[in-house]
C-alpha cells in the first residue's frame, strides 16, 4: 500500500506518519530527506540537483521523482511507501502517477488530515524549541515543566526564525491556495481520505486505519 499524507504545517502529519510506518510497515519517504542525504551521498542524481540548491532554486519535479522511485526501489520488506512532502501540487501529482504506472505502481491512498487554518495558526504560533538541541515544544498543546526552558536539557526556549507570524501566515497561504488541490485531484480517482486532524491523535490513527480499511495486527502477522 502506498500512501500520501496531505496536511499543512502543524497538522501533525509527522506523527501520524511515524506511527503508521510501524502499524502497517510502510517505508517513509520523506522528499526533503532523500534529497539532502543524495546530495550528501554525491550520487548521480545528488549531483544534478546540487546546483539547484547550491543556487537556492528548486530542484526539478522530475529529479525528486527519480530520487523517490529509487528509494522505493530498496524496500527491504515494506509493505509500502508513506510519502510525505511530495507531492505538493497538481502538476507534481501528475508526474508522480505517470512514472509509477510506467512500473506499475500507484497511490492507493491520498490521505488528508484536515485542520482548519485559525487552529493551524494556533498550533504553530505557540511553537517554541530548545536551544540546546531543538526539542520541541507547544505553549497550549505541549508545554515544558518550567516556563521558558527545555524539560530534557534545561536551556531556553525559542522561536524559530521562520516561525514569525507573517512566515506562518505565508506557508499556510502556499497551502490552502496550492497544495490543498490535492485533495480533489485524489478525490476523482477515488483515493481521498478524509480525516479530521483535530482530534487527539491517537483518534486521528485509528480514523486513518479504518479509512484504508487496514487491519494493522493481522498485517503484522502476515
Ligand atoms: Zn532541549
């Protein structure tokens, strides 16, 4: 099975990722990663999209595909993959099903965990992390112990530089205006999932894993 996770900053589309990788033993495949560990790794296709970056332009579509099928390539027993940051608009939708129908691969489930923009914005202006090391933390959902320091390392909590209100505003303005169309992009082949990202999150998994009809103790098993 493979799946794409929709959701917007502070959907808590992380979580529900990690947590379905191991409930149905699917392989993450997280864009942003594969690319930086190929450029890293110097291989063909991390040299083609270091100049990109190098300049600060966007790596090309079809580059983050052939980085992703590669990947998808060495499953080393997974039942399936999670993609997560790509694809994020139509155009990139359509590149990616063309080449997995050219291996006979598709998407089986485009999974979108909604939450409304002002909960959103909530979320991820009440973000702070540490220091030290980047633990991080939430003013109304996850609070550290003692005000303004880290629970693991005690060194100050911190806004991120891209955690500005107008930076917020502006990602979630690049997602409910683009990205969001996936979600009828999927919906016409039939593969949407709709799931409300407010609940709690153990709530939020297991409406994902009844919406894909997953039994994930029997797929354990087998
Ligand atoms: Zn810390």
């Amino acid at each position: 099975m493979n799946l794409i996770l929709i959701g917007a900053q502070g959907s808590g589309k992380g979580t529900q990722a990690q947590r379905l990788m191991e409930l149905l033993n699917l392989k993450p495949c997280a864009s942003g990663d594969l690319l930086r560990k190929a450029v890293a790794d110097g291989t063909p296709l991390g040299q083609a999209a270091r100049p990109y970056m190098d300049r600060g332009d966007l790596v090309p579509d079809d580059l983050i595909i052939a980085m992703i099928l590669e990947d998808i390539a060495k499953m080393n027993g997974s039942k399936g993959i999670i993609l997560d940051g790509f694809p994020r608009n139509v155009a990139q939708a359509r590149a990616l099903d063309e080449r997995f129908a050219e291996r006979r691969q598709a998407i089986d489930w485009a999974v979108y965990l909604d939450v409304p923009r002002a909960a959103l914005l909530d979320r991820l202006s009440g973000r702070y992390i540490c220091q030290a090391d980047g633990h991080v933390y939430n003013l109304k959902t996850n609070p550290p112990r003692v005000r303004g320091r880290c629970d693991v390392d005690g060194s100050p909590l911190v806004q991120r530089g891209d955690d500005t209100p107008e930076k917020i505003a502006h990602r979630l303005d690049i997602f409910f205006t683009e990205t969001i169309r996936l979600t009828d992009y999927y919906a016409v082949q039939g593969k949407l999932l709709r799931v409300d990202g407010m609940g709690a999150v153990d709530q939020v998994t297991r409406a994902i894993l009844d919406g894909v009809n997953a039994a994930p103790f029997d797929r354990a098993v087998g």
